[in-house]
C-alpha cells in the first residue's frame, strides 16, 4: 500500500509541468497597472491621465484674478461708458467716502481687540467683575467703554467669559456693549457726525442702556440649559504671536468684507432708490425707524464703520439714525449666525428677537431726551 500511494504523488505533479508552457505569457500586464493605482481595479487605471489633467485647469484665486483683468481690459470700453453715467459717478462717490473714512477706524479696532483677546488673561475679568450677577451686569457694560472690539470678536470673548465662571448676564451686557460704547466707535462716530456731537452720547447711553437691561432680564428669566459652550479656547494650541495674527486676518477680512458690502449697499440705497420714497419713509417717523433698523440688521455693518454710513442717509432724523446705530451692533445676520454658533441656536431664537426690540425701544427713548 505504502508502494502505490508514493508514486502516485508524482503523477499528479507531472500534469503541471505539461501546462507550464502556456502560462508565461499572461502576468506582465496587470502587474503594471495594479502598481500604478494599488487598491483600485485594474480598470479605472487608463483614467489616471485623465485626472491629471483635470487638476490642472481647477479654479484658483490667481486664475480668477487674471480671467477678471482679462474681462476688465476686454470690457474696458463699456465699463467706462457706465462709469460715465451720473447714477454711476453718484454711486462711486459715496461708496469710496463711506470705505476711505471707516477703514482707519476698522483695522485699528480690529488691532486693538485682537490684542485683547489673546494676550489679557481671562482670569483677569473674573476678579474684576462682583459675584452678585445685578452689580456685575452694569460693570461689564462698562468695560465694553474700556476695552475696543468688534462685535465679531465680542461673541468669542464673551464665550470664554462664561466658560471660566463669569455669570451669563454680566457676559451679555459684555457683548452688546462692547461693539457699540468702546473708544474706537465712539471716535468714529465724532467723526461722521461732526455737526451733531449730541450722537456721541446719545450712541454711549441708548445703547449701555439696552445691554444692562438685556443683562438684567436674563437675571430674571434666563436659563443656563439656554447655553451651548464651545470645548476649547478659539486659538488653543497656537502661540500668542499666531493667535494674534490669525485673529487679525480673520477680523479684518470678515469684517472689512461686510464693510465693502455695506458701502455699496448704502452708495445704492443713495443712488438708485427713488428720492420720493426716502422722503416718504423718512417723513413718518415710525417708519424711519422701522426701516433703518431693518436695514442695520440685513446690512450687517461692523460696528466702526455704520457710523459713516448712518451719515451719509441724509433724509432720516437723528432718530432714526440713532436706532441705526444702536440696533446693528448688538443684533445682525452675521452675529446671529455668530451666536448660534457659539452659544446655541436655542440662545439665539430668543435672544435675537428681544435684543432687536430693546435696541429700537432704547434709542427711542435716548432719542427723545438727547436728540
């Protein structure tokens, strides 16, 4: 037995040897392309080219910006014939005073509030501010006149005030003063309104008014379940000098974007909307305020330039002009997004709507006693 079983090992070993001659010629390829995309079937690998010369023609900001000179120099004839026109001369008139007078005042206060973020010590407001939350609401309302910043920037330090133990409502009034009363607004404010320094004041006290009361009103009926807070600092894990420059590149951007847009949404309101209806809206004075308040809330200026284009819509009152003024810091479609964000949107569908009342409410009645 053990005999026949040995030799019939070899025998099935011979049959191989008799096929091994047709099978050389078949490996070599699919080699090759398994080597070139391993981890893909063989069949998308003649696509590999393809690919590589789409990559190629993608979209980038130097491409953009060579194909817009192109249209431009192209186009230039045209351009200029619109240019000419007086709606257009109007137009680029009000949008390059609005721009060239805020844009001082944007970078230095995005400057000075970057630097307060990253290098003052949170703990720092901690001792500053009283445990009892009706003391500290009208002190932090207060330090928003101390301390210069944007309302961008005013949403992620009055985060980083609730995260280390400050009381909700003295962060709150923190953030709807610090954008509107702080030094940098205030000059600039002068500045636009130079026949009428009353707005000065009137902008400080209507809008310290509405964050110690919206302080206060949390106080009364808030909830903390109402709060969503960020896990970690905005710049952790980066060094002070990175921290700064990236919250200045950030602010600035952000911020001088929505002041582009804000001067030509103004130069536009100015230049192409029928005089007769900026009379009729500004000679009713419920409506004017309705309507700047409106506007303050869809133009979504920052805070150190909606002074200038406040002044440039000559047809409202002082009134109006003031509800402007005291309603854009404190609520807009980027802080909502912003508070959202940061603190919840459950914060945020409610503190929205009764910020946007209080800031009319306020500068009404601010209005009616300093105007």
């Amino acid at each position: 037995m053990a005999i026949t079983t040995e030799p019939a090992a070899p025998t099935t070993e011979t049959p191989p040897t008799a096929e091994t001659p047709q099978q050389p010629p078949v490996p070599a390829p699919p080699v090759t392309l398994v080597k070139e995309s391993p981890g893909a079937p063989a069949e998308k690998s003649p696509a590999a080219p393809a690919k590589e010369s789409k990559d190629g023609w993608q979209f980038n900001s130097p491409l953009v910006l060579t194909m817009v000179l192109l249209v431009v120099v192209l186009a230039q004839g045209p351009i200029r014939q619109a240019l000419s026109a007086p709606v257009m001369q109007s137009w680029m008139t009000v949008f390059v005073a609005v721009v060239v007078q805020a844009l001082p005042f944007l970078v230095l206060g995005v400057l000075l509030s970057a630097g307060i973020a990253v290098f003052v010590p949170a703990t720092f407001f901690t001792r500053a501010l009283p445990k009892n939350p009706v003391l500290a609401v009208p002190i932090a309302g207060m330090a928003g006149a101390i301390l210069p910043g944007c309302e961008c920037a005013s949403v992620p330090v009055a985060g980083a005030l609730v995260r280390r133990g400050v009381t909700p409502a003295a962060a709150i009034a923190f953030l709807l003063s610090a954008p509107a009363i702080n030094p940098i607004v205030l000059t600039a404010t002068a500045v636009a309104f130079p026949r009428n320094p009353e707005m000065v004041l009137a902008r400080f006290v209507g809008s310290l008014l509405v964050a110690c009361v919206m302080g206060w009103l949390w106080t009364r009926i808030g909830r903390t379940d109402w709060l969503r807070l960020p896990a970690h600092e905005p710049h952790e894990g980066e060094t002070k000098g990175a921290a700064f420059w990236g919250s200045v590149r950030h602010d600035v951007m952000q911020a001088g974007g929505f002041l582009v847009l804000g001067a030509m949404s103004a130069a536009t309101l100015k230049a192409v909307a029928p005089a007769s209806w900026l009379r009729t809206a500004a000679d009713n004075p419920v409506v004017a305020i309705l309507a700047l308040s409106i506007l303050a809330v869809l133009l979504s200026i920052c805070s150190e330039a909606d002074a200038f284009v406040a002044a440039s819509l000559t047809q409202f009152s002082l009134t109006a002009k003031l509800a402007f003024l005291v309603v854009g810091p404190m609520i807009d479609l980027k802080l909502f997004a912003m508070q959202a964000g940061t603190f919840g949107r459950g914060f945020a569908l409610r503190f929205a709507p009764a910020t946007f009342v209080l800031a009319i409410a306020g500068a009404v009645v601010t209005g009616a006693v300093l105007l």
